[in-house]
C-alpha cells in the first residue's frame, strides 16, 4: 500500500492549525508533516502537542524564518528519507478545503500523473472571498507565467497539489533557487519540463478565516522578477 504525506508549512497559525490538521485526519488517513518556520506565537509548540496524541502527525522545526520554498524542501527530504511515495502541499489557513485533499491523492495513486494540482483557473475552479482586483491580480500573474515559460498548466502558483516523490527526486532540489510563491512556479515548470503527466482538478480557493497573511510585494517582486530571469535563461525550454 503506497504512503502518502502533506507538508504543511507554517509560521505564526496557531489559531488555524489545531482546525486544518483534524479536518485533514477526519477526511482522509494521509499523513501530516507540520514543518514550523519557528513561529513566535507558538505554532511550533502546539505542533509538537499534536504530534504527540496523534501518531499521524509529525513535526519538524526551522530554525528561523526562511521562506516557503525552503521549508517545503525540507519536508521534502524529510519524506524521502521515509519512503513516502506520495507528497501533498496544502496552506495551513483553511484556504485548501482537506476534503477535497482525498480527491487529489486519489487521482494521482490511479492514474500516472506525476504532479496532481487542485486548480483555480480551470474549468469549475473559483475563489471566494476576494476582491476583484485581488483576483485579477492573481489571472494576470498566473497568465504572464503561464505565457513567458510556454506551460500549458492553468495554475502555476497553486500551493494545494500532490506529487510522486520519485518526480521530485528527479529535480535535484538542491538547485530550486525560489524561497517565496515562485518556489511554485518552478517545482510545476521543472515537472512539466520532464514530459511528465500533469492533471488540474477544479477547487474553491477561500481566502483565510484568521490569521495575517504572509503575501506581500517582495515575494510578488520575487516572482515576477525570477520568471522574467526563467523566460530568458532557459527554464521554459528545459
């Protein structure tokens, strides 16, 4: 039976992760990875309690505040190490639905996807609880990524996905050089880049219920700036 895992990066979500991590237990029997960026108001801690009244859950602690996409590698290696054959990524602030996280695993363990992504911009997609212009930020961000790196997926940016491990593998991660949302962009580029199948399956994204949220316009810069780089330097034709 193949062993599926989610890493779900946090810093500063005490008060959503006790809600994200039961309503993931209670919806599939995936594993869950806490990977705790050293967050002063305690996440870590309480990470570390229910790590230990439920042996599903598992934590690992950052030293210091690093980005999203050095967190999630370390989740990365830290599922390597234990033979998981399955990856998920998903937000620890209730914005990815854990109900739907089944339907991902399951597509990806039937069929021979390598990458599984819960998509916003495809047909049956949607987000709630956005302004307008806070969405057509978001399509316009995706469709310069999507137009610059020639990609034929919807959703470059999506956090809420599933991966073969073995895919992951393959990118030696040791050159993923994005630490903000780019970090996303580039794992689904390099994937795509192999040749191997990818399938969007239609979500609602909604915004976060509590909590502050981490975007803000150095990681916008970040990405814009390192896609324009990747337009030019090769990733699109990798």
């Amino acid at each position: 039976m193949s062993r599926s895992l989610v890493i779900i990066p946090t810093y500063n979500e005490i008060e959503n992760l006790a809600s994200i991590v039961e309503r993931v237990r209670r919806s599939s029997d995936i594993e869950i990875l806490v990977v705790d960026d050293a967050s002063p108001d305690g996440t870590g801690k309480l990470a570390d309690a229910i790590s230990e009244s439920d042996a599903h859950v598992f934590t690992l602690h950052r030293s210091a505040k690093a980005g999203l996409g050095p967190a999630y590698i370390a989740g990365f290696r830290w599922a390597f190490e234990r033979d998981y054959e399955w990856i998920a990524e998903m937000d620890a602030d209730g914005s990815h639905d854990p109900a739907v996280l089944a339907t991902l695993v399951d597509i990806a363990q039937h069929s021979d996807a390598a990458l599984v992504i819960g998509s916003r911009w495809v047909h049956g997609g949607a987000i709630a609880g956005w302004s307008r212009f806070r969405e057509a930020i978001s399509r316009t961000g995706n469709a310069y990524a999507r137009s610059v790196l020639r990609s034929r997926i919807h959703d470059l940016t999506a956090g809420f996905r599933v991966m073969r491990a073995d895919a992951l593998r393959e990118l030696d991660l040791s050159t993923i050089a994005s630490s903000g949302y780019c970090f996303q962009i580039e794992i689904a580029k390099r994937i795509e880049a192999t040749g191997a199948t990818i399938v969007e399956h239609p979500i609602i994204f909604r915004e976060r219920e509590a909590g502050v949220s981490k975007m803000h316009i150095g990681i916008v810069l970040e990405a814009l700036w390192r896609i324009t780089v990747w337009a030019f330097t090769g990733l699109r034709r990798r």
